[in-house]
C-alpha cells in the first residue's frame, strides 16, 4: 500500500513551535494551507539541525550567480510569525528520518520527514513508511522559519554559567566544582 503522504506546496505557514514548559518540551513542526494543518513532532536537536542546513542552503544561493532566486539575507518582515502553534495541535507522527533539498524548478526548499521507526528488526527499517511529510517552501519562507525555529530551540532552560548544562526551575547540580 502506497504511504499517505501529508503534501504542503507554497503553505500559507510552516512553524517549529513548542508544546509544554522548558525542560519537558514537545517540539512540532506544522504547517498549514487554508483549512488544513499537519503537525508531527521531531527533538529540539532536529529541529536545530533543520534550521542551520536551510540557512546554509539559502546563504550558498545567495552568493550562487548573484542570487538569481532572490534569497533575502535576513527573514522579510511581512513574514516573521511569532504565533503560537495552531490549536489543537494533532501529532500525524514522530519524525525520524529527515531530508533537505533544493528545487531550482520552483525556486522551493523541500522539507521531507518520515516516521520514527523503533522496531528493532532489521527489515523494518528498510520498510517503506505508512506516511511522510513533504513541504516546499519558498525562500523567504524559509528563512523565516529557520529564524523562528533557532528562537524557539534557544527559549529553553537557561544554561549553568559554570558547566554549561541546562538548569531546571527546581534546582541544578553543576557538575563543576565550584558551581551551585
């Protein structure tokens, strides 16, 4: 059976927000287009990760033949979003595996997840997936959700200034000595 893929093609928006306080986040990508919204989870590292490779993608573009694709070199106002994510945030599933790309064609970033598998038999994980995410987005679009997505990931605990680890609400053992 073919997977059921969740397509978003020029989305009206696509977010990185959070579900949840600083220390025991859910991290979710989501996307909408008019009346539809897909949201699946992803880790706070995947989210930084995806945020870092599309701003290198759009800063590699810029300088490529004087920037025949217009990539702006820092987010377009009329695109930052501070919104919070759209409610009731309905998880499609865990992402996995994840992939970047460029499409010169339509001038879009493509984003495309898969679900998290954790069977351990070998040939699972060789399976095609049930479903996957596949989002195109425009430059502009991009580089304002690589901003929001780096706020976001940088809104956590605040870290120890001694050893650098995130300190929680209730107490942090610093593993320096010296440290609280």
């Amino acid at each position: 059976m073919p997977p059921i893929v969740h397509e978003l093609i020029w989305p009206d928006r696509v977010v990185v927000g959070t579900v949840g306080s600083p220390g025991s986040r859910t991290f979710y990508l989501q996307a909408r287009n008019g009346a539809r919204v897909v949201s699946f989870a992803l880790e706070k590292e995947q989210s930084a990760l995806l945020a870092e490779k599309i701003d290198e993608i759009l800063d590699e573009l810029m300088v490529h033949d004087g920037n025949p694709f217009s990539v702006p070199a820092s987010t377009p106002v009329e695109l930052v979003d501070n919104d919070p994510l759209e409610q009731p945030v309905e998880e499609q599933f865990r992402a996995g595996t994840m992939s970047l790309g460029w499409d010169a064609t339509t001038a879009q970033v493509v984003i495309e997840a898969f679900p998290l598998v954790l069977d351990e038999d070998p040939d699972a994980a060789e399976a095609e997936p049930d479903e996957m995410m596949l989002l195109r987005i425009p430059v502009g679009t991009a580089r304002a959700f690589a901003k929001r997505t780096r706020e976001i990931v940088g809104a956590g605990r605040p870290l120890c200034p001694f050893c650098a680890t995130p300190m929680d609400p209730d107490g942090h053992t610093c593993e320096l000595p010296g440290g609280f």
